[in-house]
C-alpha cells in the first residue's frame, strides 16, 4: 500500500510529557556479549555523550548494547521491535530516534529495544558494516528472541526498525539473516536473526539485492523533501515486485531526521501511529 500523505493524527499529550525525561537510565541495559564483544577485544574508554537540544548523541561504542522497554503486562501484545537510531555510522541520535521511539512503543504494547551499536564511520573507527554494525544487531535480535519467554515475546514476531543509517542497518538484517556465526560463543548465537518485519524510517540508498517472498516485510516511511531518502519508493517497487508485503509513506514538505519529536507537524508525528496500523493489519499484534 502506498501513501504520500497521512491523516492528521496528534500524538497523545501523556508521550509528550514522556519525552522530557527520555528515561534511559530508568530502564534495564543488557550487554549484547557479556565477556565483550568480538572485534572490540582491546577497546576501552566510556561512551562519548553530547547534547544538541535535547538529543543526546552517542559515539564511542566498543560495548554493544540493547535498552530494554517492556510494556505493562496488561497491554502487551506479545510483538516485539529492536530499534537502531541514525548518526551517519559515526554518532547515534539516541533520544528521537530511540528512546522516545521505544516508549511510545511499550506504552502501546509492543516491546522496544534500542540498539547501541559499533559505529564504522567514526573518527578513527576499525570497526566496519558489515564485520561489527551488522553482526551487533544480528546479536540483539538473537539475544531478544532467546529471552523472549522471559521478557514476555512471541519469538515469531520480532522486527527491526532503524532511522537512516540505522535504516539502512535494519536492512542489512533483513536481507543477510543467514549469515552464519563464524565463532558461535553460546547458544544465544544459535538462534535464527532472521526479523520478521523491517520498518525502514528515511533510510539511505538500498544495495543491490534480490529480494524474494522470503524477505521480510515492510514498512517504509520518509519526507516528500529527503534526497538522503529519495530512492525509497524504488525500494518499495522492488519489494511488491518480489512478492513482499509492503507499505510506503511519504509526507510531502517533510526533510530528513524527524524521529519523533514534539515539534514534529501534525501529519508526520502521526507516522508511528501509521507503523501500529500496519502492525496490526499484518497480525503482528495479535499472532494471527
């Protein structure tokens, strides 16, 4: 399904109030490898944090890890979403396009997990895309699917969601989910990464891929006024093309990086609203 604008929808004023406090630290922090992270043997120092606003931005990561964000039982759905904040490889923009992601999420039921990963593009980095960044959200989506009786998740119904370059993380594990662990550490890298949905929020130019019906399906949503997101809709005629369910929104006079921020214009603060639609007109909230 297609969409170049959405209705008008409010983000109720309770997330607002939310927002203010983003409260990270309020949540349990799970290292994605306990004994380290494989690449990262060496690296120390504490993870860099800057504030633009009221964004925290974080660069400096040698310690993988997932926020974790669990709904009241008595609204959870049982779905569950690993979230991966953009920056250019080279930062993460933790707050609007994590932790207020993650809890708009849990308050509406869906368990959120925001993924700090190893960052390729950073000054002086030796980490890479493919070698660390992706096998960091392989790791987290096997370590929520091995945990999932545990935190209360339908192993079945786990997805990924990045904005921009995390989009295009997300992508990456949706479409290399059979990669194969070369040096499985536990049994926690035994378990399938396969996601079972990709929303993919103004993600940069996608590869050159074959998609089939196997591939996991999609949400995409971006700005009418992104270059950086211009090639999605090519994306998204790639995907109904190989037979893959997929849902494309674009909000004309919209740029990059709007995330979800209480200044966002009515119309695109609804997106995520739009992102729970789809959800359950796939069955994802209801297993069905």
């Amino acid at each position: 399904m297609f969409h170049w604008r959405a209705h008008l929808l409010m983000i109720p004023a309770v997330v607002g109030a939310a927002w203010a406090q983003t409260p990270a630290t309020q949540h349990p922090i799970v290292l994605l490898w306990s004994a380290g992270a494989p690449g990262s043997e060496g690296k120390a120092g504490a993870e860099k944090v800057r504030m633009q606003q009221d964004d925290q931005i974080v660069s400096g990561v040698h310690s993988p890890s997932i926020t974790v964000y669990l709904p009241p039982k008595s609204k959870t759905t049982g779905a569950a979403v690993i979230v991966a904040p953009g920056g250019g490889h080279s930062e993460l923009w933790i707050t609007h396009e994590g932790y207020r992601v993650a809890e708009w999420l849990s308050q509406h039921g869906i368990a959120a997990f925001v993924l700090k990963y190893r960052l390729a593009r950073e000054s002086g980095s030796s980490y890479t895309l493919l070698g660390h960044e992706l096998p960091d959200m392989q790791r987290a989506i096997r370590t929520v699917r091995a945990r999932s009786a545990e935190w209360g998740i339908d192993p079945n119904r786990i997805g990924v969601m990045g904005f921009s370059a995390g989009a295009e993380l997300s992508w990456l594990a949706a479409t290399h989910y059979d990669d194969p662990v070369e040096h499985p550490v536990d049994e926690v890298d035994r378990q399938s990464a396969k996601p079972a949905f990709q929303a993919l929020i103004y993600p940069p130019a996608a590869g050159n891929v074959k998609y089939s019906k196997d591939t996991p399906q999609a949400f995409l949503a971006c700005g009418g006024d992104d270059q950086i997101a211009a090639s999605l809709p090519d994306l998204y005629k790639a995907l109904k093309s190989a037979g893959v369910p997929a849902e494309l929104h674009i909000y004309a006079g919209v740029g990059h990086g709007f995330g979800v921020r209480e200044t966002n214009p009515p119309d695109v603060a609804g997106w995520i609203d739009r992102f729970r639609d789809w959800m359950f007109d796939r069955g994802l909230l209801t297993g069905k």
